[in-house]
C-alpha cells in the first residue's frame, strides 16, 4: 500500500513540474481549481487502491485474469460515487457541461466522434490478436466494457480535464474539437497511470509501450470529449476499446 502511495504522489509531483514548467506562475493564479484537480485525482486513486487492498470493502469480489488484470467493480463504483458527490458539492465552480455530463452532442460531431470511436476499436482489436491469450472470461469481460470507462472517463476527460480547461482555456482547435493544455496533461497522467510505479523495494519502473499506449488513448478519449462536449462517445469508445482488446486474447 505503500509504494501505491508513493506512486501516485509521484505522478502528482510530475504532473505538477510540468504545469509549472509551462505555465509558470500563472499555475497558481487558480490555487482553488489546482488544489481540486489534486484532491481529484488522489482521492479516485486513493479509493481504487483501499477497495483493491481490503476484500471486506468489496461490494463484488474482485477478479484476477491471467494474474495481472485485476477487475474491481467495487473500487471504481465508489469513485463513481464519490466524484458525484463531489461535483455536487463544486457545482459552484465546475458545471455539468463544464465535466461533460450531458447527452447533448456538438451539431455535426457525431459522425467524425464514430469514425475516430472506430478507427480507435479497430486499432484495439488487431493489437489484440497479436497478445498474448488467456483463458475466456465473460464476467471480465462485462467489467471491461462498463466500468473501467465509467470511472476513468468520468474522472479524466470529465472533471480533470474540465478543471484544466477552466484554469487554461486553450484556443487552438484539432480536427473541429478545442485542444489546449488540458487535453495534453490529462492525456499524459492517464499514460503514467498505465505505465509508471514504484515496486515493493520503491523502484521505479517505466512500461513505455503501456504508457505509450493509454497515453494515446487518454488523447483520442479527450478529443472525443471536446469534439461532442459529452462524456457520452469517449465513455462508448473506452468501454468498446477495452473489450475488443482483450475479446481476441480470450478466443
């Protein structure tokens, strides 16, 4: 529990040198936003880690594919709960369309959000095939499909990148969707979750193809995001990315 600690304190110091180390002082102009971007991210991560370490807190036992992926439902449903609450309880500074929590779609987003929604699963499937296999499991699989994109996309493309977009409004547009310092950051902290830790003896370890890879995942999942200003498409889009990754590796 400790190393888990440690690391995502390191990912949060990381996170914080680079916003430092392009915004300078102009990252502290917003202490309120900043510290609740931090508070976020800990307490989601916080939350995952405890459920994970403690069977008694967990709602649905956990399960372990091929002695790696572990599937928690419980650890992310609390996070669920809690960033709804705490949304509730910040409505004054972050709004629903602020994180996303619309069905509204951006007129004329739908269609270029499926084709990259597509492009994204296709991508996930092929690197798939080439995985290494493990045995077929469908509760595995009905957890890939919800829960990790509820949580992770509600946290990340939602209230973090809503929060950087309030604290950094960016001006630049890719492909007819707003990019700015948010979707980058964010983008980068998801590569680090994947790719990034500190083992028992508090050695760093760095996955770069894993970092690489969710890195550019956080980034389609937050174009998605800004091109639709829902969480609706990068929610689909993860949860079909997750499945078609790992249905090959089990058939």
């Amino acid at each position: 529990m400790v190393e888990t600690l440690l690391t995502i304190i390191s990912i949060a110091l990381i996170i914080l040198a680079l916003l430092i180390l392009v915004q300078r002082k102009g990252v502290f102009t917003h202490p309120t936003l900043l510290a609740l971007f931090f508070a976020v991210f800990l307490i989601d991560n916080l939350i995952i880690a405890l459920a994970d370490r403690f069977s008694n807190l967990q709602l649905i036992p956990n399960r372990i594919w091929e002695g790696f992926l572990i599937c928690g439902w419980s650890g992310k449903l609390y996070s669920v709960v809690c960033m709804m609450l705490l949304l509730y309880l910040t409505r004054g500074m972050l709004g629903k369309n602020d994180v996303g929590l619309t069905f509204h779609q951006n007129p004329g987003s739908i269609l270029p959000a499926c084709l990259v929604a597509s492009f994204l699963a296709a991508w996930a499937f092929l690197v798939g095939i080439s995985s290494p296999k493990g045995k077929f499991d469908l509760p595995t699989l009905a957890y890939l499909a919800i829960m990790p994109g509820l949580n992770e996309e509600l946290v990340y493309r939602g209230v973090l990148l809503g929060i950087l977009v309030k604290m950094f409004p960016g001006n630049l547009k890719l492909l007819g969707a707003p990019f700015g310092l948010g979707i980058i950051v964010t983008s980068l902290l998801f590569g680090l979750l994947h790719g990034f830790w500190l083992d028992n003896n508090l050695a760093v370890h760095i996955e770069w193809i894993a970092l690489r890879n969710a890195a550019i995942s956080g980034l389609v999942f937050a174009w998605l995001r800004a091109r639709t200003g829902s969480l609706v498409m990068p929610l689909m889009a993860h949860g079909l990315e997750d499945f078609l990754f790992f249905l090959p590796r089990m058939v």
